[in-house]
C-alpha cells in the first residue's frame, strides 16, 4: 500500500464530524480534501503551505467539490503553528497530517527541514486532544531528507509517556520513505475532567 494512502487509512477511524484537523503541508491537496470530507460541515480544517502557487490549487480543488467553508487556508511556515490555529482549537485537534519533502513536480529546493518540521510537529502534539493522532511521512532521498528523519526518530523516541507511536517503512528499500503514527494517549487527567464536565 502506498505511504500516502496508508496515512490516510491510519487516521480515518479518529476523525469524526465537527472535529479540528490539520494538514500541515498541504501541498496538492489531497491530505487537505481527504480532511475536508472527513470533519463534514461542521468541523474545521487548517491547511498549511509554505507555496502561495500550492495553496491556491487546494483553493480551486476544494471550490470544484464544494468544501472550501470547512476549510481554512494558511500561506506560511508550519513552524509558526501556534499563528494560524485558533486558541479554542489548540487543545482538541482530532487529526494533523504531516507529508514531508517537497512538492512533485514543482521546485525541489523548496523542501520541509527539521530546523522547521520539528518545531511544527512538536507543536501539533501538544495540541492533540485525547486519541488526538498525527502521521509524518518523511523521505530520505532528497538533501537534507536522512537528517530531518533521524530528528523525527530522535524526537518520537522520547514520547512513549505520552504517546502511542507506531512507524513502518519498507525493510528491503534503504531509501524508503518513513511513516510514523503518533496517538495521543487518555491520561488520568484526562479521565477525571470527562467524569466532572457536565
Ligand atoms: C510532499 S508535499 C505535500 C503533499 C500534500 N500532502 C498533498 O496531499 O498533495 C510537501 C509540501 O510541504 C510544503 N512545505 C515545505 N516546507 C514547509 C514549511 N516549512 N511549512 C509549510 N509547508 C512547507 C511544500 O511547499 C510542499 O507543498
């Protein structure tokens, strides 16, 4: 199964209607579309690229299938997360999607690095609600692609306390690209605010 695909099938079952997701490199659009559908009329969905150009051709997919209201398109760094995601959505984002690497087809030097996609990831995490869960695909075989995955693997290893992590990639392929899937787990906080909410 492809990675992109595998990503989407790892979040499908954790996102329901009404629920915040983010795609924070929206790129072509199809994380940003798959989303759209998947929080429905209700829920809201951050798309984030560093491309104007990318950003405008989600824009004109989500206009041909009618979901740009659920849809809120942000032109910048996903480093700067914390800017473009609403202080009441940073505590309960069911979903947020990374898929690394630079756009195909289009200018390879404008690429994700870990001086920025960590700083991003991490921020994602802090805002994922409970069973909140987030994918990174990386890849290896551009520049600067090996180091930006060894960051991801040093990072996901201190999270096992807080987080579910899962990872595949191809054992046969060295250049394989890497899917991590990142849940967050009910603590007992958690367990006790949901007994005293009304
Ligand atoms: C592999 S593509 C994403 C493909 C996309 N998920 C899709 O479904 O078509 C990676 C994207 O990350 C964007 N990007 C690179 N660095 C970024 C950054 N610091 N912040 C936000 N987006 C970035 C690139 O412009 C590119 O569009």
């Amino acid at each position: 199964m492809h990675f992109t695909v595998e990503a989407q099938n790892r979040v499908r079952d954790w996102i329901a209607p009404g629920d915040i997701a983010i795609d924070a490199t929206a790129g072509n659009g199809f994380d940003t579309l798959f989303l759209a559908n998947a929080v429905g009329p209700n829920g809201l969905v951050y798309a984030i690229d560093l491309q104007s150009a990318a950003i405008e051709r989600v824009h004109a997919k989500l206009d041909e299938a009618d979901l740009s209201a659920r849809v809120e398109l942000c032109v910048g760094d996903h480093a700067e997360l914390e800017r473009f995601v609403r202080g009441e959505h940073r505590t309960r984002v069911a979903c947020a999607m990374f898929n690394l690497g630079y756009l195909p087809f289009s200018d390879k030097s404008i690429v994700t690095r870990a001086e920025s996609s960590l700083p991003a990831i991490r921020t994602a995490a802090s805002m994922l609600r409970p069973c909140g869960i987030l994918t990174v695909l990386a890849y290896v075989g551009h520049e600067g692609g090996r180091e930006e995955a060894d960051a991801i693997a040093d990072w996901v290893a201190g999270q096992s306390d807080q987080f579910d992590i899962q990872h595949r990639s191809d054992s046969t392929n060295p250049n394989s690209p890497i899917l991590w899937w990142v849940q967050r787990r009910i603590s007992s906080l958690d367990a006790v605010q949901s007994l005293v909410r009304p």
